[in-house]
C-alpha cells in the first residue's frame, strides 16, 4: 500500500483493467438491511455471478468494498481476497474510534486474505448531521483513526452525501498523511436537476492531493429520462476537470448498479462520458488509478 500521493511517471502501456467498486452478499449469512425496499437487491449476489460478466468485458481485477459496519463481513470478504484471485483488494469495515484500532488492523492483516486489505470504509451517509464539530467525520476519536490509516498505509473511503461533503473536505485537508478515495462522486444530485454547490465542493475536494474519486454510481442518483450521457456529461465533467484521470477510478457499483442498469450498460455509459480521453488517460481511470491509489500490486503496469 503506498501513501504517496505525487502525480505518477508515465508506466508501460497495458494495465490491467480494474473495477475498483463492487459489492457481494449472501442474505443467509447476513442481512442487508438498506435493501429491504429494494426487491432487485433482495438476493444473494456472488463472484460467480459476477466473473462471467468481468470476463465479457475485459475486467482483470476488483475491488471489493464492505457494505454493512460489520468486522466479521470483513474477514469474509479477506478471505474472498485468498480464494479468488480477480478480487485484488478489500475495503472493509472495523470501527475506526476503537481504542484498539492498530490491533483490530493487525488481526485483520493477520487473518486469511489479510494482505488483500487496502482500505476501510464507514456508513458515514447514514450518521446523523452534526453542527461544524459535532460532524462524524470531524470528531476527535474519528480523527485519531484517520490517522491510524495513514500510519498504516491504508486508504479511507468515503461514502458521503453531497450535503456531507463540506465536512469530507475538512476531514481530508486536516489528515494530510491519510490517503482518501471518494465513492461514486459525492453523490451529486442529479435526479433533482442540481449541480451545485456539489461542483463547488467538488472542486476544493480536488485541490487536496491525498484524494482520489470513482467514476462511479452515476446512473444510480440519476432519475428516470436522466441515464444517458447527455444528461449525465454535466456531472462527469468537473470530476474530469479538476482530479483529472490519474486520480479517477472506474467502478460498476454492481449489484446497486442494476436498480438502473446492467453491468454491460453501466460500462457502455462509463466509455461514453469518458471517450474524449487519449488512451493513457483512459488506462489510467480503468485501472492505474486504482492500481496505485490502493496499492494493488498488479503486473502489467500502470499509468495512474
């Protein structure tokens, strides 16, 4: 895992393509109770299911990222991480204001698959707004476990709603020694027509260098008539202005994706938004990104 967040040389050309977001559950195991209103996500989804549809379009490698604040949900996605060599890297859940925290991380790096854990991620969208401190993301014992991260070489991953973002700033500019990656965009708010202040926000997110975004979960905060590059170019445009690819990762969203398109659309509308890059551009956002962002060590190189 590397924390260096200096704008990369030029790598060889041919990095493996990366889904850098996916998820994977099994309703026997454990609930997901975000889903109970959503009858397509009300089943189990798996790697099986997944890989014919990686190899149909050329995905080499995932991130596979936790879904629920569970510590054991992540040792099973680890031990994922040791069976199936196309999951590259886990972004797991422990409880980052545990007293504990270097130890739980030690165990968990210990475990099956323990060296497949690049990252940890917190339902900060569903903590309840705070005023200025009162924030989750800005609470001293939140704070001692950001930097635990950075000391660790892992990265934070945030999942935040666009109205969370001013505080993601002020987490990610107080703990410079910490790598950030921000999923599917900051939810911008596309379905009510809206693009500020999230492209204001989005822009002073960028000028931090420790963080990185997914180009990821467009079409699903997009409304019905709104899936399509046309209206979705808006929003993918300032993600492309200010991080630039080499700090942009491509990421399906699968399974959550299918509220609003299959895995071969999600891709098709992916390319469309991102087809005035030049190919080292483009080989960087499906795959050298993420390669580097999260230290997945994966042969062929990459520009990121």
């Amino acid at each position: 895992m590397t924390t260096d967040h200096a704008e990369a040389a030029e790598g060889v050309a041919g990095p493996p393509r990366v889904d850098a977001h996916h998820h994977v559950w099994d309703l026997s195991v454990r609930d997901q109770p975000w889903t109970r209103d959503l009858p397509v996500l009300r089943r189990d989804f798996t790697m099986t299911e997944l890989a014919p549809q990686l190899d149909a379009h050329g995905i080499d490698a995932t991130v596979v990222v936790e879904t629920v604040n569970s510590a054991d949900e992540t040792v099973e996605l680890l031990r994922l991480h040791a069976r199936d060599i196309r999951v590259a890297g886990v972004v797991g859940w422990a409880e980052l204001t545990a007293p504990d925290l270097v130890g739980t991380l030690d165990r968990l790096r210990a475990a099956e698959g323990g060296t497949g854990l690049v990252g940890l991620r917190h339902q900060v969208q569903l903590e309840p707004p705070g005023a200025a401190e009162g924030d989750w993301l800005l609470r001293p014992d939140v704070a001692a476990g950001l930097d635990v991260l950075g000391d660790r070489g892992l990265v934070f991953d945030l999942i935040v709603t666009a109205a969370q973002l001013p505080s993601a700033i002020e987490a990610v500019r107080r703990h410079t020694g910490t790598s950030f990656v921000l999923d599917h965009a900051g939810k911008p708010p596309i379905a009510a027509g809206a693009i500020e202040p999230w492209a204001t926000h989005i822009a002073e997110l960028a000028a931090l260098p420790n963080v990185a975004v997914k180009f990821s979960g467009l079409l699903t905060e997009a409304g019905d008539g709104q899936r399509d590059a046309e209206h979705l170019l808006p929003y993918a445009r300032p993600l492309l202005e200010e991080f630039g690819a080499r700090r942009l990762m491509f990421g399906s969203d699968w399974p959550v994706c299918t509220l609003a398109a299959d895995y071969g659309h999600t891709l098709s509308i992916t390319a469309a938004l991102l087809e005035t890059l030049d190919d080292a551009d483009r080989a960087a956002v499906y795959g050298g990104t993420a390669n580097r962002w999260y230290g997945l060590a994966l042969s062929g190189g990459a520009a990121a």
